[in-house]
C-alpha cells in the first residue's frame, strides 16, 4: 500500500506513521529525516539544506524530487511506503503524480491529520525543549506553521480532487488516532 501522509507540523505525523510501519510492514520515508542525516553527515546537500531548516523554509522543490526519487527506487519502497513530509506544495505533489505513474505505482491513499493550530504550536515547542532541535524554537514553528497555511494545506484539497483522500481527527491519544487511521485504511481495501 502507498500512503502519503499529511498534517501540520506538529500533528503526530510521525508518531502515527511509526506505528503504521509496525503494523504494515512497510518502510517510513520521511524527508525531514533524510534530510537531517545528510545534514549529519556533512554532505553538500546537508550544509545547504541546513540553512533552510533552521529558519523553518522549504528546502527546493528539484532538490526533494530528487531525494524522493533515489529512495523511491529502492528495494524495500516496491511493496509501498508511508511517506511522511512530501509532498509540500502542489508541485511536490503534482512532482510525486508524475514519478508514481512512471513507476506505474500509483498513490493508495493521502491522509490528512486534523489538529487544532495552537497546540500544534505547543508540541513544536515541547519538542524544541526535548529534542534540542534547532529548527524548533517558538519563532521557528510559527513559521513554519505560515508556509504550511500557505503552501502544503492546499495540498490537501488536491488529493480530495483525485478520490485519494480520507481525514482524520489528530486530537485524542496517540492510540485513538491510530484506531482512526487503521479505521480509514481497512475501509479504503475494501472499495
Ligand atoms: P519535517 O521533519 O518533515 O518537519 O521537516 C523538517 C524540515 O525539512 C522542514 O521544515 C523543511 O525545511 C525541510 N523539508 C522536509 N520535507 C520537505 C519537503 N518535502 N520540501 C521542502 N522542504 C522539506
């Protein structure tokens, strides 16, 4: 099954899709965290997409396209993948459309996390304090909170428009919103 999944910053995204690769057995690509490890590993990419973190902006659309496509192609993505932080914008999105059709595996589903935007704003900053990440603080999130309103939230009426979308409520424990989400995908399987 090939799931993208989607929500603002600090929806349990994550969270949510760790469990999902307990469950189905599938590889959790997430771009934010390819690209934190080429920022460890001191790579060209990692120097410059480090910058763009760290004031809380999207790294370049040909730049992620690339990064998506090489771990597309591997082995363990030909059963399906939960991808997690792509697409972005529409572009990405429209970018994604086009590389799935090529490999002739098409999208399965997009599935939207609802949270409220204030306490996605709290989580930020709790995982700022926990975590120690630099593209953390409250300023940070904020922003990153404006780019997605702007840029990815539309993402989520393009996958409505292809028939692919389901949404579910983010509040609630960790468990409950799993329930939610295993809830939409067994009823996708079964249309
Ligand atoms: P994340 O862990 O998904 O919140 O991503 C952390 C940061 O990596 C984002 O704030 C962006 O700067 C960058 N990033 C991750 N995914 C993308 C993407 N699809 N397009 C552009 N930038 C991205």
């Amino acid at each position: 099954m090939r799931i993208v999944l989607l929500g603002a910053p600090g929806s349990g995204k994550g969270t949510q899709a760790a469990l999902l690769v307990e469950q189905l057995k599938l590889p959790h690509i997430s771009t934010g965290a390819l690209l934190r490890s080429a920022v460890e590993a001191g790579t060209e990419l990692g120097l410059k997409a480090k910058i763009i973190m760290d004031r809380g902006e999207f790294v370049s659309d040909d730049i992620m396209l690339k990064l998506i496509e090489e771990r597309l192609s591997q082995f363990d993505a030909i059963p399906g993948f939960i991808l997690d932080g792509y697409p972005r914008n529409i572009a990405q999105a429209e970018a994604l459309d086009g590389l799935l059709t090529r490999l002739e595996r098409p999208l399965d589903e997009a599935l939207q996390i609802d949270v409220d935007i204030e306490k996605m704003i709290e989580r930020i900053a709790l995982r700022a304090s926990e975590e120690g990440r630099s593209d953390d603080s409250e300023e940070v999130a904020r922003k990153r909170m404006q780019v997605y309103a702007e840029q990815t939230a539309p993402v989520v009426d393009y996958y409505a428009d292809k028939g692919v979308l389901s949404r579910v409520l983010g509040m609630g424990s960790v468990e409950d919103v799993f329930s939610r989400i295993m809830g939409v995908l067994q009823i996708r399987s079964y249309s």
